[in-house]
C-alpha cells in the first residue's frame, strides 16, 4: 500500500488552522496514524486508529477520514507545532509504510 | 517511564556488518511487539522488521529481508538487529519502536543510532 501525502510543504501563519492530507492507494480502513517529526528528534505519535490522539497530545491535533482519505488538522498553530508530519498505515500488516512526509512552515 | 535507547551504530565499509540493540525500560517488553524503522539522510521513514510479543514471528521489508536478521534478548530486555552485506544505501538514522497493544502504531521511539557505510 502505498501512502501519498499533500502538500509537500504547506506554509501557516502561527494561530492558524492547518490541514494535511493523506491518500492510500487501496482500502485501509481505520488503520491510520500520524506522527510529528521535529528537526533532529525521533518521530513522536499524534494519532492512531485514524482519530484516536495518543497520550499528552493536546487537543488541537485531530485527525479524520477513513478508506483511502485521511486529514490531519491542527486547529490553532503553536510555534513548537511546526514540523514535519508523517501518515503511516497498518492494514494487513506487513509490511508498514510511511507517507513521504509533509513539512509545516512558519508563514 | 518508557525508554528506548539504541546503541551500535557506526561507520563501516560496503559489505560489512553491524549490530544493533535497542535497550528498553519501563515497560513489560515481552508484552510488545517492537520494529526496527530507518531514516536516510534528509528522507522520509522506512519500516524495516517486527518481532512479535516473545519474539516467536518476525517479518522484514523487501529491501533488507536476507540480510537482517531481528531478534530479542528477553533477559536483558533488548531488540537486536544484525545487519549484514550493507551497502551504501543503508546509511541512516536507524530507530527502535514499539508498537501500541493492538494494532501497528509505533507509541514510543528510541532516540536513533547512526549507521554509516562507506569506504
């Protein structure tokens, strides 16, 4: 399965919601995380099972979608959210595959 | 608290080999299934083997299966990684992870050793 995250790169201004997008390339059903990446750290989970946030993740972290279209939405940008995100499925695993990553930028 | 931490990293010559462990705390680790997930230089995250809870299933990516070998030491709670035949497209990042109790999420990270290979 192959997972195809957008943008690329998306520029926010901070206080600002942002939206990331995450497509698989066959059904995945619910079985869908998202993890936080910050320069120079190892990656930190925000959600699994699509909309589940795990543990300490503040409330301004959401995810949604199920099937092949998933979203990541980070209601009000903080200054220590800008990073890379990354979306990872888990259906009929092995193998796991990661997204390619999106990049959040300070606007 | 949960912790991971890896160690064996290093630099070493096409065709070499290594080992990696990844020593946990905190947490009941035969309770865990735990990955081994990379990350070369300015990419993205490859997932590259599992051990199952007790180590008796494992599985690998395509890119490294016949050259990795997986494996846990349960009495001093570490993951293993023996990579052999490396080549320069294993430089990375190389992460331990476990996995939440159901499903594949990867809930706790190491902090990632580093693997070289070059002449």
């Amino acid at each position: 399965t192959v997972m195809t995250q957008s943008p690329d790169t998306l520029s926010v201004s901070p206080g600002e919601r942002a939206t990331l997008s995450c497509r698989a390339s066959q059904n995945i059903g619910s079985n869908l995380a998202w993890y936080q990446q910050k320069v120079g750290q190892a990656p930190r989970l925000l959600i699994y099972d699509v909309s589940t946030r795990a543990t300490g993740i503040p409330a301004r972290f959401s995810g949604s979608g199920s099937g092949t279209e998933f979203t990541l939405t980070i209601s009000s940008l903080q200054s220590e959210d800008f990073a890379v995100y990354y979306c990872q499925h888990y259906y009929k695993w092995p193998p796991i595959t990661f997204g390619q990553g999106t990049r959040l930028d300070i606007k | 608290q949960v912790q991971l931490v890896e160690s064996g990293g290093g630099l070493v010559k096409p065709g070499g080999s290594l080992r990696l462990s990844c020593a946990v705390s905190g947490f009941t680790f035969n309770d865990h299934y735990m990955s081994w997930i990379r990350q070369a230089p300015g990419k993205g995250l490859e997932w590259l083997s599992y051990s199952s809870s007790g180590g008796i299933y494992r599985n690998y990516a395509d890119s490294v299966r016949g050259r990795f070998t997986i494996s846990r030491d349960s009495a001093n709670n570490s993951l293993l990684l023996q990579m052999t035949s490396l080549t320069v497209e294993d430089t990375a990042v190389y992460y331990c992870a476990r996995q939440t109790l159901k499903g594949a999420a990867f809930d706790y990270w190491g902090q990632g050793t580093v693997v070289t290979v070059s002449s």
